[in-house]
C-alpha cells in the first residue's frame, strides 16, 4: 500500500485504494461541546504531530477573539499575527511558515468569501478557511501554530484530514509555503514625469528590482502565489497598480527568463486592468480595491494544471509598476513542492508583517 499513482478527479473515485484514513482536530476530549483549542497570547499549540508515511489532503478550520466586537477588542489584526508552521520529517527547518489568514488564499488580514481549486474560504464572510493542497510525507509531519498576540487569547477550531500508506514514493516532493512583503517596495519618485511617462514608459532589461515572490534551490515544481497590494499612490490620475511582467528564472539562466510575461493582471489570468471580484479554479481576484484602484487588492494564480518545473531552482518575480517604478506596499504567499532539505527562510517579526489601515 502506497501513496498510488491515480489522482483525485471525479474520473478516479472509483478507483479502490487501501490507504488509512485519519483526522486530527480539536474534539473536546471531555466529550461536551467545547470543541476547540484556546491559545492564550504569546503561546503556541501543536495541531497536528504524525508518524509516516501519509498525505494530508485537507484541512478546515476558523478563527476568532473570544469577544469579536465592542470595545475590549484590541487586536484585530490577529489574521497577521497567528502563524501556521509545517515541519516534514524532522527536518530543522519548517517548510509552511506563513500567517494564518494569507496561507488561506486572502491578504491583509482580511477575509472574503471565494472559491478556488486547492484553496477555499467560506461563509459567513470567508471565516471558514480550506486547503486541498495534498501533502505527502515520509516519517514525519508537524503542525503548528503560533500566536503572536500581545494581549488576547483565540479560539482555534480545525480539522487535518489525512491518510496513512506502508510505503510513499520517492518521486513526491514535499509542500512549502512561504510568505513575503515589500513595505513599500524600492520604486521611484514621479517627478517630474507626466502620468503616462510614469506608469507605462521606461525600460526593464534585467529583471534587477523586482518584488521576488519565491527563491528556491533543489528540484521541484512552484504551483503557484497569492500576490496582495496596498496602492500607496495618491493621486486622482489614472493609478493601475499592476503594469508590472512576471518573470520566472528557472536553474539560474539569465534574461530574459524562459517564462516573461506582459503585464500583472495578464499572470493572474484577467485582462484590461480589472477592478471587481472573481473566483476561479486556478484564478481570481478577492479584493479588487476600490475607486481607481486605491486601497486593498488580492489576487491568485495556481499552476495546478501547468507547474513550473526545475531542476536546481527557481526565482519568481514580478515588476512592482512597470520598469519598478511604483512604490506599493507589496506582500505575498507562494506555494511549491520540492525535494528535503530545502533554502531555509524565516518570516519577518510580527510588526512588519501588520497590514495598513
């Protein structure tokens, strides 16, 4: 019994398998109804800690301040100071190290209601967090998360759901996740340059100053990043923050990269500078800003049907403007799969990684 070399489509369900099914969540072992885990401030609990081989292939849960409103509500920004932590097989370093609500699909410490292939969030107002990431192991996984709360405690509801083999394959990479930000990214002054000249002239032959999203070494495949923008500009003239190409370096060649793009929007899959919501299996758009693009945005892509492949490593970008000219509060999620042990990457203190208001 292994982990098996048929899928999880509609086409494969009937397919028979041997695997042993599991789950790790907060069942209240007294057998009442306090169904949950409460993680005073500054603490950390363990969710989940498995002995391989296995997979996991779904976990639920939600979140909240034990008093969700009025005034002895302080920390609101808790989406931002919680942290999932994975570690596989012993390794010394984690390879999931991301705050809990940006792991789940949605910056800014906010959430929203939206569909999405590997992951979810669902109502009431996006609270229900989901990942059908699959994440097979050898020996060991290790789930974790961190709170980093000064003052209040929160209540933890969640479910891991996996499945147990007598074997794993020696082929499956291991999931990753890795969260990112540019608070604001290096671009520079306007000017004297008229609006255009700013936002869609000048020249990017290098790729050098681009917001990088993941810089990985080893072999595997990145499937894909939730990429969150702040627009910083204010000014009533045309101020689309997302000019800026993707870039994607694979094993250390020079530019121009095997996979250059033509503009922001076009990565995430949309077109002509969008500005409302949408949710797709690979692509979407959960915060969509508001009037000229001001504010919050959030946008997804997930190359589950086109993962980009490399042998020795990987380096995904993309322009913050065109030619890294704006400087917008940039930050990210990218998720991938890759051989053990990794380029070990740590996540910025809890003060840096605040959303702006």
């Amino acid at each position: 019994m292994s982990y098996g070399s048929f899928g999880s489509s509609l086409r494969d369900l009937p397919r028979l398998r041997s695997s042993r099914r599991r789950r790790a969540s907060s069942w209240d072992r007294s057998g009442g109804n306090d169904d949950r885990l409460t993680i005073q401030a500054g603490e950390s609990a363990v969710l989940a800690d498995i002995e391989g081989p296995g997979s996991v292939n779904h976990i639920w849960c939600t979140v909240a301040l034990p008093h969700r409103d009025g005034p002895d509500v302080t920390e609101t920004d808790f989406l931002r100071k919680l942290v999932l932590k994975v570690t596989w097989d012993d390794q010394e370093h984690p390879s999931v190290l991301v705050p809990l609500g940006d792991f789940f699909g949605v910056g800014h410490g906010r959430t929203v209601n939206f569909v999405s292939s590997p992951l979810q969030m669902s109502p009431q107002d996006g609270k229900g967090f989901n990942s059908w990431f699959h994440m097979p192991f050898a020996s060991r996984a290790r789930f974790e998360l961190i709170s980093e709360l000064t003052a209040e405690p929160v209540f933890f509801y969640y479910y891991i759901d996996y499945e147990l083999f007598d074997a794993i394959d020696e082929e499956l990479g291991y999931f990753h996740a890795q969260w990112r930000r540019e608070n604001p990214a290096d671009g520079i002054p306007q000017g004297d340059q008229s609006n255009r000249e700013f936002q869609v002239e000048g020249t990017n032959l290098t790729g050098d100053g681009n917001y990088v999203i993941l810089d990985a070494e080893g072999r595997g495949h990145y499937v894909g990043c939730v990429l969150n923008v702040h627009n910083l500009r204010e000014t009533d003239a045309w101020n689309w923050y997302g000019e800026g190409d993707d870039m994607i370096f694979i094993d250390g060649e020079p530019f121009p990269p095997s996979l250059h793009g033509t503009g922001t929007e076009d990565y995430f899959n949309t077109a002509w500078c969008p500005s409302e919501s949408y949710s797709g299996p690979y692509h979407g758009i959960t915060l969509p800003g508001g009037p000229n693009w001001s504010g919050q945005i959030s946008v997804y892509r997930f190359h589950i049907e086109d993962p980009v492949t490399f042998a020795r490593s990987v380096r995904v970008t993309i322009e913050h403007g065109h030619a890294n000219k704006r400087s917008d509060d940039l930050s990210s999620v990218a998720y991938w799969y890759q051989t053990l042990p990794h380029r070990p990457f740590t996540l910025p203190p809890v003060g840096a990684r605040l959303p702006r208001r």
